[in-house]
C-alpha cells in the first residue's frame, strides 16, 4: 500500500492502545495496524468494569437471570443486560452493587412503532435500568427514512437523558451496508445518543473489527462504542478495544475475564 | 391401536371438513384421520379471505410494504399482517378495501414488557389495526409465572376490546413442552383473547397439524385458531384448516391461492 492512496488515523486515547487505521478516499477500512496492548491496563478490574453481562434469549427463565445477577455480583461485571421484562427483578438483585441495570428496547428488530419504544423505556426507568440498549428501526433506514429514525432514537434519548440514564442504539452492523452504518452512526450521534452499538447478537453476524473502527471513525471520541454480538473470548475484547471499542456486550464474560487473569 | 386406549373426537363444523383426532389417557395426539376435503368449500375466495397475508422480516422496506398491501388487493386477502411501525402506511393503502390490517405486538420475542406491549396495541389500532398478533411472553411462561402471562395477555386484550380489535396470542409453539402448550392455550381463553396462534415464524419451527389439533381441543370450538410460520403451499394450508385452524399467516398466500384454483 502506497503513501499517496491512503489517509492515517491515529488512535492513543483508548485503554493506551495505539491503533492505525488505514482508508481508502472513500473512507473504506483498507487495513488496520494494533499496537501491542498493554496488559495492566486490562487487568480483571479494568475489563470487567466494560462488560455488559448479557443474557437476552427469549425462553430465558427467572432462575436464568437470577444466576446472571449472581455471576455479575462475584465478577463485578460493570453491568447486566436483559429483556425489558427482567429489569424489576435485576435491579433487586443488584440493589447497593453499583452494578447497573442494562434494559434493551425494541429488541431484537427495532421494529416496534416509536411510542412502545418509549414506554418501554419508560417502564425500564421506573424498573430500575440506568443504560437502554435500543435497536434501531433499520426498515425505514433501508427505506431512506431518515427523518423517521432519528426521531425514533431522539425520543427515547429526550425521555432517558431527562432520567439520568443513558442510551446505546444497536445499528445490527451485518445487516446494513458500508453507507448504512455510516449513516446510522451520524443519525445516533446527531440526535444526542450515547453509544453506537454493533449488533444484537441475533442476527446474521455480530462485531467486528472493522465495523468498530468505522464506527469510531464516524462518532468520533466522545461518544462511546459498545461491541457486542460474537464477543466469546478475551482475545475478541481485546481486539474491540483496540480499535475503539469502550465497552463490550457479551455472554462470554466469565470467560474473558478467566483468561484475562491466565 | 385398539378401540381401549383411546379417545376420540369428530370435528365436523370447520368447512365441512370431518377430521378424527386420536388421543391417549393424557390427552396426547396419537393419530388424526382427516376426511378427504370438500374442494368447493375452499375455493379461492374462501380460502383467500382465511389468509394473513404477511411480511415481518425487520430489513423489508416500505416499497415492499407497498408491494404486500398491492398483492393484498389484488387476491383479496382477508389481511395483511406487518410490524406496527408498518400499520399506518398500510391503512392509508387499503383505505376502503375492507381488508384488515393487522399489526405484531411484543414481536418476534414477546419479552418486552406489559405497558410497552400495551403501548404498541394503543398506537397500532390509533394507526388503524383492527387486528393484534400479540407474542406471549413465554420466558415467563418457562418460569412457571403464570400470573404475569395472563396480566400481560389481558391489558392488551382489554385495550384492543374497548376499539373492537381483536387480538391473536402467538405461543410460539416450537419452543414449548406439550404441558406448556395447553397451559398458554387455557391462559389465552381465560383472559378473553381471540385466537391462539402457534408461531412468529422466526423460531426453530411453525405450524403443525399435531399442534394445531392440539390448540383446537383446549380452546374448544368457539375461539380462533391460526396456524403460522412454515404454511407455504395450498396442501399445507389444507391440512391445518382440516386440524382446526380458521386463519391462515403465511408470506406464501399468493401460491396458495394459485394452487387452490389450479
């Protein structure tokens, strides 16, 4: 790859990771260069505290959430992350852990019209949940309804910032085109969200590398980015956080954090 | 099988089809015989005004919404049966057509909570749904909160009565026991729903003629049942009116009705 067709991003304010990215003139990911990461800086206590500890398949039982909660409690993963209907019960279980509450909204498709996305966040806030995981409606992006999805997200946003509770909008990266995401990115960041979110976890991919750095690229740093969706070992995280991931979704938290400590 | 150890039921009343369900001391499907069809009763218009005719994958877009309510009107579907950001483009399509437009509740899941559920019902029917297919919450129902299912059931069904929308509980049979699917069936009737309904068509399976003769027999005659997910030719759709179904989901009516009267 020559110098002349290429643009040079470099990336030292995450987790003391030094990241290049390498894009054509378009903006595509042509390569990506991760630095050697520093091990301190991803010790138990650091990794753990960037997991949302997941448990959202639907025949999911109470017994199920409960050992979730427990798993949470003697990790001290930075927060769990469950169907609406779960949330009373999770914020009981965590009551005085300082473990947040993580309620998703319009899940998994993000098809639910605007007004049950926000009772359902609404009713997730008054359950105990901190942080709402939103789906996008990606429909009407593939419609070119732009105007529609940013008031989708804009209402729930409006509603949880007025609750102190923050907001992450899962894009489902693997459904969605190069121009999609980008456009997704821009769309969460204008409206005032909090994180861009790669994937469900239930669609037809989940997180990767370059959608991370491209989402990156898009929000740039002040906004967060969660990378969930195929998270299942401590080498996964380690390569989301690297390209500009702060936070990870995943099931595998006990796991990545074991071999975190190996 | 000898005559000692089993029951036996003669449904005669669903378009003049004589089916025989054999069933043991526990009240399990052993064997069906279903009496050769009377084809004059399925004609097109008949079976046509049975069918909901469907699109609920999350990416579809509003050009093929568009293309779904066009078919609609040109086989003359009972229904069309969208995700309720879909219900208003829909009823502004077939103003006036007398065909139904019914909207998914809780879809594909039914994991989100009871208002967020209630919420959806409000705007759905406000946008002109006069039909809901409401997914019941069946990790609750896993975990043997029977209270919770039937509360989450009745709001929607008490919101939906009061604007004389009807209202179809999904089961999602395929992730069910056969005790769990009796148990859905008589909460279903118990809180005043219209119909049970066996599948959103998204999970490990649909439809069978084994389960829809199952919902029949706890339901009892005067409820409706509609058979979902994996209906797809005229022989399928047959079958399951002959077990007892009364409505037809499928995204495969076009087919159907040309089979029907080939």
């Amino acid at each position: 790859m020559s110098e002349n067709n290429k643009s040079y991003i470099r990336k030292g304010q995450y987790e003391n990771i030094q990241l290049s990215i390498y894009l054509d003139a378009k903006g595509h990911v042509l390569d990506l260069d991760l630095q050697h990461l520093d091990q301190a800086a991803l010790t138990r206590p650091a990794i753990t505290a960037l997991i949302d500890h997941t448990l959202l398949k639907p025949e999911a039982t109470k017994e199920q959430i409960r050992t979730l909660c427990e798993e949470a409690l003697e990790y001290q993963f930075g927060a769990v992350c469950v169907n609406s209907c779960w949330t009373a019960l999770c914020t009981q279980l965590l009551q005085g852990s300082g473990i947040k509450v993580a309620s998703v909204i319009g899940f998994p498709w993000g098809s639910p019209v605007t007004a049950a996305k926000v009772a359902e966040a609404r009713q997730a806030i008054l359950d105990g949940a901190c942080e709402l995981d939103m789906v996008m409606n990606y429909g009407k992006l593939k419609s070119g309804d732009y105007t529609y999805v940013a008031h989708d997200i804009r209402e729930v946003v409006r509603l949880a910032h007025k609750h102190d509770a923050l907001v992450k909008v899962i894009l489902e990266t693997s459904v969605l085109s190069e121009e999609e995401k980008v456009i997704a990115c821009l769309i969460a960041k204008e409206v005032g969200a909090d994180f861009v979110k790669t994937s469900t976890g239930f669609a037809s991919g989940g997180a990767t590398v370059e959608d991370i750095a491209l989402m990156r690229k898009v929000v740039g740093p002040d906004m967060g980015v969660k990378a969930s969706g195929g998270v299942r070992s401590y080498a996964d995280a380690q390569k989301m956080l690297a390209a500009g991931a702060t936070r990870i979704g995943t099931s595998s938290g006990i796991r990545i954090v074991q071999e975190a400590m190996a």
